[in-house]
C-alpha cells in the first residue's frame, strides 16, 4: 500500500515488445485504503502536508508505514543511481498530469534529437502498451511498465527494467511516468533531474495546487503554448506561482505541435548530457 495515495500494488507488469516479466527479481530490489473523511461544508485537512486516512490505523502508524516505503523506495533509487553512473546514463524523469502532451513532447523529442543523442524510455502506465508503442515506432529502445492500480512509478520497478532495457552507456534515459501531479513528486526513481511537463490548458494555478509537485522539479516545459491565442492563461502568473514554490526553477515555453521553443529543450538536454560526462 502507498500511503502518499492509498494506491495498491499487486498488478504490476514490465512489458517488451510483447513480453511481461514478474515484479519479484532485481539484486534484491522489493517494495511494499481509501482516504475517507467527513465534515459539513467545507473539507478541509489542515496546512502542510496532506494526510491519508484507512480505518484501524492512526495517523502516527500511517506516517510510520509511509516512512517505511519511501525509505525502502530511496535505497533502490540509490541503487539505480550508481547504475546509471557507472554506466553514464543521464537519466530524467519526466512528471505531468494527464493531457499535457508528454507522450508527444517525448516523441518529437526523440525525433529531432536523431543522431545527436543515444536515447531509450521507460514508460510508465496504469494500463495499454499505446505509449510505448509510439515511443518505439521513432525506432529507439523502449520498455512499458503498467501500474495497475498504482499512481505511480517507484525505483524498484525501474531496476526491473532496467534489467531488460539495458541503455546504452553514454545514453539519455526518459523515464515517462504515470499522468499523476501528486505521488511521482514523493518517488526518487535514481534520475538525475525530474522534468515536470505543465500545458497551458491545465491552468496557471497547477504550480500552487500541486506544490510537491514543482518543488520537486528541476526543470517545467510550459506545453502548448500554441493554443495561448485561444485560453484563457497567464504564463507570468503561472511562472510566478511556479517560482512561489520553487525559486530557482527553469521554465521553458514549448509546443510539441508546432516546435516552437523546442530548440531550447533540446539545448538543454544536449548540455544536460555533456556536463554530465564531463562530471
């Protein structure tokens, strides 16, 4: 049980081109209710952090089982990360609600980027191999893992493809995680930047809705920025909101339809994969 979310486990799958794999190898990598409450107008939890609720547990023991999975989560994200340096692996894990236009962004990405970086992908999701399979017709390697109930992409099942995926050494690895703005933020996965991908259909107040979320972040492509004669949608507003809760964090304004401000990601990734190297 995840404790962030109140997600299960248990249908975990690793698929590649047609084969699945179990949840239960990977040099001992291993992890781990509804959240109900009532009130007369207005529910609300208090300030901080949210908290979940299951009946028979109290709110000190659900702490302590949270405590407990996110602790198991970061030894595997550790494991992973010295996997990726040893190998020289620049890994980013790449965070959005659903309908940003990750899976698209991810392929024109693929697409552009050519000859110019060794790329493979994770993906990540609760069900259907649809991404993944678009991932894979830009002809790189790519692996789909499907949550089942789970929310969310933890460390242990990205060492599990890892296993099968093997990315080259000197290689980019996209980890495109679960449409979600709440729990990936909570799961070192061994990357290392997390890239949070927001467009401007979502609304400019995602940034101070979902804190956790673009605190976390190392990076936000504005999405869709295509569509901003049509919306209603105040990109300074949303890069305020953004800098609100994460003052050091870059934004860069993107259309994976058209390509505009493409050219400044890719920048970035290039640099990303270089300084890395050179580290």
């Amino acid at each position: 049980m995840c404790t962030v979310c109140g997600c299960g486990e248990g249908e975990t799958k690793l698929e590649d081109h047609g084969h699945s794999h179990d949840h239960e190898h990977h040099h001992s990598r291993d992890q781990g209710g509804d959240s109900k409450q009532t009130g007369q107008n207005l529910h609300d939890y208090g300030r901080g952090p949210a908290h979940a609720h299951a009946p028979g547990l109290s709110q000190a023991r659900m702490v302590q089982i949270e405590e407990d999975i996110l602790g198991r989560n970061n030894q595997y994200a550790a494991a992973n990360r010295r996997w990726f340096q040893e190998r020289d692996v620049l890994t980013l894990n790449l965070l959005s609600g659903p309908g940003s236009g990750k899976t698209t962004l991810l392929t024109r990405t693929i697409t552009d980027l050519e000859g110019q970086l060794k790329i493979s992908v994770v993906e990540g999701d609760q069900q259907t191999t649809h991404d993944a399979e678009r991932i894979r017709e830009t002809g790189v390697k790519a692996l789909q893992i499907n949550t089942g109930k789970g929310c969310h992409l933890d460390a242990h099942m990205v060492g599990h493809a890892l296993d099968t995926l093997q990315p080259e050494n000197g290689s980019v690895l996209f980890i495109e995680n679960v449409g979600n703005l709440v729990c990936p933020a909570a799961f070192d996965l061994g990357e290392a930047y997390k890239v949070a991908i927001l467009s401007t259909t979502e609304g400019e107040d995602k940034p101070i809705k979902y804190p956790d979320m673009f605190h976390a972040a190392d990076l936000i492509l504005l999405n869709k920025i295509d569509l901003l004669p049509y919306l209603n949608f105040d990109v300074e507003k949303c890069i305020e909101y953004a800098r609100r809760v994460n003052p050091g964090i870059k934004v860069l304004q993107v259309s994976a339809l058209t390509g505009e401000g493409m050219e400044t990601w890719y920048q970035w990734a290039k640099t990303t994969r270089q300084l890395a190297s050179i580290g």
